[in-house]
C-alpha cells in the first residue's frame, strides 16, 4: 500500500472517532398511515360512531386479538398520539373509539 492511501484511512477512522454524534432532530415527524393499510382499515373502524370491540377488529383485519391490542397501544396511542377511548356495552362488550 502507498502512504497516501493508508493516511487517508487513519484519517477517516479518527474523524470518525473524534467528534462528537450528530444531534437527532429534536421531534419526530407524525407519520400518517397509507389509505388501503391494515392500520387505516383500524382507525376507520374506530373512527365510527358506535366503535368497535376488540373481537370485531380482529375478524374484519384477520389479525390475533393480541395483535389488535398491541396496535391500538403502540401505533396509535404511541406512534400517532390518537386517544382512545372504551367503554362497555351491555350486549357487545368493551367497545372502543377514537376521541375527538
């Protein structure tokens, strides 16, 4: 190896040692869901008036139940900061919505 090309590989291994890390960006952009995703699909059927149970979403996305918890807990209350709110129905169950 030559010398100019061995110095150009220290070089770039202290800089890259050296500094410090770059800064994140202080807020994290929202991101939106795509219009025909499984995670659109959710929303819209908490967005109804009358909500939707946990079993409810499951059939009509194919997903575990546990699956739907998760998703309502860390993409929308986590990831998007939607709110949700449930209550319970006598003939249904628990029943979940989006708040306004």
């Amino acid at each position: 190896m030559s010398k100019s090309s061995n110095t150009a590989r220290t070089s770039k291994k202290a800089a890259r040692t050296k500094g410090a890390a770059k800064p994140k960006a202080a807020t994290k952009a929202i991101s939106t869901p795509r219009a025909e995703s499984k995670q659109s699909q959710l929303i819209a059927m908490l967005r109804q008036p009358d909500g939707a149970t946990i079993a409810e979403i499951a059939k009509a996305l194919h997903w575990e139940l546990h699956t739907v918890r998760g998703a309502m807990s860390g993409a929308l209350k986590k990831k998007l900061g939607l709110t949700i709110d449930s209550e319970k129905v006598a003939d249904r169950g628990r029943v979940y919505r989006l708040a306004e």
